[in-house]
C-alpha cells in the first residue's frame, strides 16, 4: 500500500486531503454544535432535524449536475467554486439568527461537505486507477479517520474557547486559506485525463479481451452511457444496500447525546469511542482494499451490511459503559468497508467515461436517502417512543438486507471486476 502511495503520490494525497476537509459539513462535527444551536435558538428536536434533512436532501439534487461538470472540466477549474461555497456556509452558520439562515447554512455545508469534495476525491482516483483502485480508494478514505480523529478536538477547543459562531468562522477561513490553496496545487499537478488509466494501472485478462481492447485508454464503446445506467434495474439495486451505512450512521451519531442519556452513558465516553471508530475505520478502509482487488466487492459488501445491523442493535440495546466501543467500533469497521467496495462497483460495472456524472447521480440518492437519517429518530422521540426499541429493529432489518449484493452479483457478473465493463443492452 505504501508503495503505491510512493509511485502516485500527487493524486492519492489530493484525495486524503478532499476527504479530510469534508469535517465542516459532516455530521459527526455538526452533531457537537447541536446543543447551543438548540440553547440559542430554542427549537424542537424533530423541526430541527427536518431543516437539517431537507438541507441535506436538495443538497443531494445536485450532486448529479457535479458529477456532469468532473466529466467535462478538470478538478482544478471546479475546486475553488466548491470551496468558496463551503467557506460561504461557514460564514453564514457562524452569523445565523433564525432557523432559515441555519437552513441555508446546512445545505451548503452538506452540499460540498458530504457531497461535492467527496465526489470530486472518489471520481478523479477511480478514474486514474483500475487493478489497484480498491486500494487506492482505501488509502485515500484515510481522509476521513483522520479528520474524525483531529477536528472534534480543535472544534470542542474553539467552542470552548470562542462558542460555536467564531468556531465557523475560523473552519470558513481554513477552507479558503489553507484547503483550496493545497487542493489546487495538487489537483494541477494531475497525470489523470478523461479516458486514461495512472502507468501499469490496466488490468486485463487476454482470454476475454481483443488485442485492441488492451490499452491506457479504453474504448468509448466499452463503457456505459449515463441514459444506459439510469434505466439499469441493478443500479437502484446496488444503492438501495449502499445506502444503508451512511443513512443509519448519520441518524446515529445526529442524536447520540439522546442515545447516551438513554442508556446513562458518560457523554465524554463519545469522544474516546469516536477515537476507536475512526482508528478502526481507518485500517478496515486499508485492509479491505487487497481483498476487494482480488475477490471482488461483494463479500466485503455483505459483512458491511451486516457489522452495522449488528452495531445498530447493539447501540438499541445498550449495557455497561464498554459496549459504547463495541457498538463505535463496529460501526467504525463498516463504514471503512463502505467506500473501497461502493466505488470498485461502479467503475467495474460501467467504466469510467461517465464517472462522474454516475457517480454524482448515485450520490444524489445516497445523500438522499442520508438526509432521512436523523428524522425517524426524531419523530420518535418527540413522540416518547423509546430509541431502544426503534434501533434494535432496525438493526435487525438491515442484518436482512446482507442479501442483496449477493442476488446482484448472480444478475451481473461484472460487479467482481472481471473483464472490461461493457454496453448495458437494452
């Protein structure tokens, strides 16, 4: 793995460092400033988990136009506008004195936080890699352990020091000064172009291909149209289970202070059970991307599935304080399966030409799908049904969802990275 990072360093660091910066817009540093939003503003619950969903949900809309503009424009020529606009929402958070401003302020920051760095890391890495992309996809979803690991501790200070408006504001200038001129020179300095693979990174199998097939830059004709995969039944299929982890994570760590009190856990054991699940996450995304390359995604796929069913009932039915790790660190392992499996699956199964406007497309119902997450918890809470109870359930009926990478995977062959991806036949 290190090797790997050795012979392309520029484009795997530009992908670490897209991830890492997401932490502003990401629900596990939001979720900290829950509190004196709600202290100061004096809002329900249920009503502020809506704005912050629906935030999120027209956030999720435009992802597909992203994932269109990386297909036509170089990441450099995009980045700064994507930066300025999180920076923006920054500002606005810090300075917001009603609901509606707060509102506007999260669909920015969830737009480019949760959707448009994250899309524009994953695009350009799947995109140059193809016989290590499982691996360079888990090295560059490091970003995220280490920006759950450091940002928590730099945002408790700040709002300790200087309350949650100046916390934002300082996070605002930190996109602008420090992020985007990073991002920017090392987005510049890209080998990738639409079309064309990183050296040795085209893995063919000369039994299945033509020696025409076998080249840096495969044919237009091997790849799937954008109008192909929105009328392919597998797609939606393969968003349905993907969008599992990001959907029940967010509803969790959205309302974990309510969780912790439910079960009278220590709240200060969060910080030192986010320390694990972000470690563990960080060495599943590692370790899962050999396996992924060699045996395909779909038994990572499956034991994703099944370690967050497993962790949502585990968090529903509580214990003593040591299960606040077991249920973090599982959870932590999942979501480091989640990201090497997801964005193997669709360049294996449709190229690489319309990346990114699949991608974006297939983010828009992830971060969707995302959106929902905290509001079901909500409701039931104003409605005095115990979280207990909601999550055991729902542990349960996403341990039952484990079968469906295997029913797609018998529908779709190409899902394991065999041969060129090729033409959706209508």
């Amino acid at each position: 793995m290190s090797r790997l990072f050795i012979k392309h360093p520029r484009i795997l660091a530009f992908g670490v460092l897209q991830l890492f910066f997401t932490a502003p817009g990401q629900t596990f540093l939001i979720s900290l400033f829950v509190a004196p939003i709600f202290s100061e503003l004096g809002v329900s619950a249920s009503l502020f988990a809506t704005s912050y969903c629906i935030a999120t949900l027209l956030g999720a809309l435009i992802l597909n136009p992203i994932g269109w503009l990386l297909d036509k424009y170089a990441p450099r020529h995009i980045l700064p506008f994507m930066s300025i606009a999180m920076a923006s929402g920054c500002f606005l958070l810090a300075s917001a004195h009603s609901l509606l401003m707060i509102f506007f302020a999260f669909f920015l920051l969830r737009l480019i936080g949760q959707g448009g760095f994250s899309l524009t890391a994953s695009t350009v890495v799947s995109r140059g890699f193809h016989k290590n992309r499982a691996k360079a996809m888990g090295l560059i979803t490091l970003g995220y352990p280490l920006s759950e690991l450091i940002f928590p501790g730099i945002a408790m200070t700040l709002l300790t020091l200087y309350g949650w408006r100046i916390t934002y504001v300082i996070f605002g200038l930190m996109l602008l000064g420090i992020a985007l001129p990073i991002q920017y020179f090392l987005a510049s300095h890209d080998s990738v172009h639409r079309g064309h693979f990183l050296p040795d990174e085209l893995h063919v199998d000369p039994h299945t291909l033509s020696p025409l097939d076998i080249t840096d830059h495969p044919k237009q004709a091997s790849h799937a149209t954008f109008k192909e995969v929105v009328r392919d039944f597998d797609f939606y299929c393969v968003i349905s289970a993907s969008c599992i982890p990001p959907m029940i994570v967010t509803g969790l760590l959205f309302h974990q202070s309510t969780l912790f009190e439910f079960h009278q856990w220590p709240i200060g054991l969060a910080v030192s059970g986010l320390t694990l699940y972000a470690f563990l996450k960080a060495v599943s995304a590692v370790m899962v991307g050999p396996s992924v390359d060699t045996y395909g995604p779909i038994p990572a796929f499956i034991l994703m599935i099944v370690l967050l069913g497993s962790a949502t009932i585990i968090a529903g039915i509580g214990g003593p304080h040591l299960i606040v790790y077991l249920y973090l660190g599982l959870v932590g392992i999942a979501l480091g399966l989640g990201s090497p499996v997801i964005n193997v699956i669709w360049p294996n199964m449709y190229g690489t030409k319309h990346l990114g406007a699949i991608k974006g497309y297939g983010a828009t119902f992830r971060n969707g799908l995302t959106a929902l997450g905290p509001m079901p918890i909500a409701i039931a809470i104003d409605l005095q049904f115990p979280i207990d109870l909601v999550l055991t359930i729902t542990g349960i009926v996403i341990c039952m969802m484990a079968v469906i990478p295997l029913w797609i995977a018998k529908r779709n062959p190409l899902i394991h990275g065999k041969g060129n991806p090729k033409p959706i036949k209508e």
